[in-house]
C-alpha cells in the first residue's frame, strides 16, 4: 500500500482557497457547476497530487462561507491536518476566527498557514498577525507561505512546505478496526451504490464485509486517489464500492465499521476541553467525522457534560467530539470519557460522577479505573468501548472481571451454600444459577470459576466438601449399606424403604452424596455395585442369559432386569443379538 496523507483546508469564503488547491494538485475540487459558475464552494471538494518527493497527498476542500459550517465540519472531522488561507488583502477575519476555533476545538495539531494573493497586497503584515493568533490554539507555533495562486508564486514552496508538515505526521494505525465516517454517497451505472470517506485508522480491502448500523454490507472494490486498490490503509480517501444497499439508505453522517469494534451509543459522558466562558445550552449539535446530530446538555460539574444523543453514534474512549451552538456561532471540543455511562438517579450522583471522570486517567490506569467501577463486563464490549485489558484483570469465558472480584465471589460462595443447605438439607448445595442469582452475576461460568476448595462442583450444583444427610437419613441409608455389605444386590423394596423413612427426595440426596447407586427408579444399592457385578458375571460360562445372571448375583427379576440394562449402558455388558450377553 502507498503512504498516502489526507489534508483539509480552512479559511473565509473568497481567501482563495480552492485557487490555490488547483495550483498546488492540477484538479478541479469544486463539484457542483454551481460552484465552478458562483466561485464559491458549497460542498465538500476534493483532490490530490504527488508531490516533488513522491508522496501523495489528498485534499479536502471545505466551504467558506458561514451558510455552510455544517458542510465544513463534515470535511475536518476526519482528517489530521489543516492547511489554513487567509488573503493577503483582507486578513483575518471573523469566518478565518469561526474556522480556526473549529480546528482549535477538534484538537488538530499540524497545520501551514498559506497567505494568498500575495499579488495583491503585501502578504508580511498578515503573515506575522495570524501566526500569532494561531499561536494561542492547539496548532501551536505553524509555519507560513506567502502565495499567489494566480501567478504561480509561491506555489512551489507551499509543496514544500507540505512535505515537511507531512513528514511530521504520526504513524496511522492500520491495524486498527475500521470507523469510515461517509461524507458522500452516489450511484454509478453498472457499479451500484459508492461511498467515500477519509480513511483515519485501519485497512479496508475488496470482499471485507462492514457494519452500516445494524446491517453487514459487502465491499466490492476499493478505489483511492480515483484508481482501484486492492486494498486501502490509513490515512486516505477511498471510495468503496458497496452490494446490498441502496444510495438512498444512505446519508452523510453514516458510518462503516469492522463488525464488533465499536458499541452504537445515545449517552455518553464527555470532559470539554475548557471551562465554557458561559452557562452551556440545554441542547447542542455534536459534531464527529462527517456525522452531526443534536443532543441535549446535562452538566454535571466543573468540566464533565453528559450528553443525550438524538441518534446512536459509534463512539469510543477518547474521540474527540466537537459541540457546536449554532445560535451562538461558538463551538467546544470535547473529549469522550464512557460510552456507557451509569445512571444517576440519586441526589449527588452527577457531582460524584464528575468527580468520578475528573480522577480517571487515560489508557490502561482509565481501563483499570472504569473496570473497577463495572467489576464485570463482557470483553468484547470493554473493547468496544476503546479500553485497553488492564493488566491484573481476570478473563473468565467471554467476560473481563476487576482484579479481586474472582477471589470476592470465592470468598462469598460458602455462605451461600451454607444459607442454601439451612434451608434445604438434603441437598449438597445450591445449583449454580441459584448461586449466580444470589452473588449477582451475569453467567453461571463466572460461578464455576469462583469455586474452590473445600467447595467443589458436582452435578450442577455447588457442594460442600462435608455435605453430610440429616441425621436421620444417615442412620436409614447406614442400615441399608450394612444389609446391602452381606448380599449387595438384595436392594430393598419400595416399602422397605419408606418404612426407613427413604422417600425420593432422602433416596436423591444419598445418591448425590455417593453413598446409594440409583439402578432404576426404586433400585438402590451400594457403590461398587458395578464392580461386584462383573465380578460375579466374570465367573459363569459367556455368553449368559439374564436367568443366569440373576442366579450368579442372587437376586430377585426385580432387581436383575435393570440392574443388567444399567450394565449395558455403562458398557459393561454387551447384549447379543439372541438376548444372551457377555462382559466387554
């Protein structure tokens, strides 16, 4: 894949910045012919060149004009660095401050400022002014280029300029999932349906399959810098050519994602850049990518907002939104904080929330804080959220729990099963959903994997090492044992066994606690009934019929019938196709 750099311009209607893309790359970047008749561009425009070192880059034309700031941000959301114009002959002014304040807010960090006409008007003054103002944003110390589009001068610095501003740029992560936020979507004639986007993180190639909301599309073919790729990593502009959708189910705003990478959110918490110099609206629009939806403000305290969201965005831990109140003509950056926030339903909630976001780090130190706060939450969805594994935590299945919550939950479950076997006592322990149920979580397996010695599982249930019969029950099931020692397949009778007070549910908990072996319903006999049984088969000519079975265990037909059918399954004895058997 060729390294590719995606910039976006920016700067007041009529400063030249189109101009000067069509110096700097050759192409025309307005679209529409109302713009190429106007002059002035409305849309989003776009084109690219390779410059003197063979680098390639692509660029996003934003509208100027104040009419269109929605537009422009759609233009900015994605892209990592701005080429900032301002005219010679005008200077800064307020469209250049409402641009700038977009950049400032979104956080961008690499930028060139390009003073046009300088054909005009002596381009020095407003060289040394906007550098200043540019000082004071998040852009920091930029360099500057006089340019005049018109005679050519000027031109080939600004390529240079750009090779260094490039150079400059951080490393993309193409590993990365894909988030390709579309800013336009056509149809072509025997292709289908087309979307493009700035391409920030990730590699997208022919036959992916992405997620569009709650749907998979498919990708039939790539196309980046109009020729088709094979594939596409960041950063770039592609277009993808898409099957199973239609452009009219499409938007500006819409988003294709690697399946299962992010979590589709209507509340999120956020800390804003900066103290607001006023009371924030009750509603904003929120600005991210090229998606732009409204959302109303509850601020909780000091710099922490929560935002209610008109529509579910995939948003992760650390993007950068940008909150625009369009009465005021004034915009905000704003960092998400939780993806998932918790609800705050008592008095003081939203002041220790705020409390909560303003103590939390970033990266793994944030990942160990929020996980902590869940104590247990699903892996993929931790991920999805945009944090990191933190180290010490335990992964059980599917799920991610906070370091000492396993040993919490093994240190909790012998007083369940204790409660448990209070109240039933012939019973070995609760099964593991009721002990799930009672340690409030959200899967048997994180149960099982919490228990431990003396504890132990045994047919589905959480046991205790010592779980002992009532008394009374014991000393039935030892008289049995001790009738059973003399003649091991005498088994009693069903009123031989009520009259030792061994209903079904005593019988069941002494086959549980392994000292009774459940032959059949009603036939009990000892362990090591199995052993004994083949022990005495072992000694009569094979094969042999059930009679004489019966006669070499001693036994009633009651007694031999399931007790050979019991061997049978067990796989003990194979039975012949005349009836008879032998031992395997």
């Amino acid at each position: 894949m060729t390294r590719m750099d995606v910039i976006a311009t920016a700067g007041h209607v009529d400063h030249g910045k189109s101009t000067l893309v069509r110096a700097l790359t050759g192409m025309e970047p307005d679209r529409w012919a109302e713009e190429r008749r106007r002059g002035l561009t409305i849309d989003l425009g776009f084109a690219w060149t390779t410059l003197p070192s063979g680098r390639r880059v692509a660029v996003v034309d934003v509208p100027g004009h104040e009419r269109f700031v929605g537009n422009m941000l759609a233009g900015v959301g994605s892209v990592p660095a701005a080429l900032v114009v301002v005219a010679a002959d005008d200077g800064w002014s307020a469209q250049t401050a409402e641009h700038v304040a977009v950049l400032d807010a979104l956080g961008v960090r690499h930028a060139l400022l390009a003073v046009t006409k300088a054909d005009v008007a002596d381009p020095a003054p407003v060289l040394a002014d906007v550098t200043r103002r540019l000082a004071d944003t998040s852009m920091g110390t930029v360099p500057g280029v006089a340019v005049s589009a018109v005679t050519g001068a000027g031109v080939p610095e600004v390529a240079a300029a750009l090779e260094v501003l490039l150079a400059g740029l951080p490393s993309p992560d193409r590993t990365a999932p894909v988030r390709l936020w579309i800013d336009r979507a056509f149809p072509i004639t025997g292709a289908g349906t087309v979307v493009t986007g700035t391409l920030a993180a990730g590699t997208v190639a022919a036959g992916d399959r992405l997620l569009l909301g709650d749907r998979e599309v498919a990708v039939r073919g790539v196309h980046s810098l109009g020729e088709p790729v094979d594939r596409a990593g960041a950063t770039a502009r592609v277009a993808l050519n898409l099957r199973g959708i239609a452009v009219e189910e499409l938007a500006r705003g819409d988003a294709l994602l690697t399946p299962g990478a992010f979590r589709a959110t209507d509340v999120v918490d956020v800390s804003l850049a900066a103290e607001p110099d006023d009371r924030l609206p009750a509603e904003l629009v929120v600005h991210v990518g090229s998606a732009a939806v409204a959302a109303r403000v509850r601020p909780l305290e000091g710099t922490a907002v929560r935002l209610r969201l008109s529509a579910a965005l995939p948003l992760r831990v650390g993007d950068r939104l940008l909150l625009r109140d369009p009465g005021a003509r004034r915009v905000l950056g704003a960092d998400v904080r939780d993806v998932a926030p918790p609800e705050l339903r008592r008095r003081g909630a939203a002041r220790q929330r705020a409390a909560e976001l303003a103590a939390q780090p970033a990266g793994p130190a944030g990942a160990a804080a929020d996980l902590a706060r869940r104590r247990v939450v699903r892996a993929a969805e931790f991920a999805a959220m945009g944090w990191p594994v933190p180290p010490g935590a335990d992964a059980v299945g599917p799920w991610l729990l906070a370091p000492g919550v396993l040993d919490e939950l093994a240190a909790a479950l012998p007083g369940v099963v204790a409660g448990y076997r209070s109240a039933h006592p012939l019973e070995s322990g609760p099964p593991v959903a009721v002990a799930r149920r009672e340690l409030a979580m959200p899967d048997d397996e994180l149960v099982r994997a919490a228990v431990r010695p003396p504890l132990s599982l045994r047919e589905g249930r959480v046991a205790a090492a010592s779980a002992g019969l009532p008394p009374a029950v014991q000393r039935a099931v030892d008289a049995i044992r001790a009738r059973l020692d003399g003649d091991p397949f005498a088994a009693p009778d069903a009123e031989e066994l009520a009259a030792a007070g061994l209903g079904a549910r005593e019988l069941a908990a002494a086959v549980r606690a392994g000292q009774l072996v459940r032959i059949a319903e009603g036939v009990v006999l000892a362990p090591g009934a199995e052993d004994a049984a083949r022990d005495r088969l072992s000694r009569i000519p094979a094969p042999f019929t059930l009679s004489q079975a019966r006669t070499a265990w001693g036994t009633s037909r009651r007694v031999a019938v399931p007790l050979m059918e019991w061997l049978d399954a067990r796989g003990v004895t194979e039975r012949l196709p005349d009836n008879t058997r032998r031992l395997r």
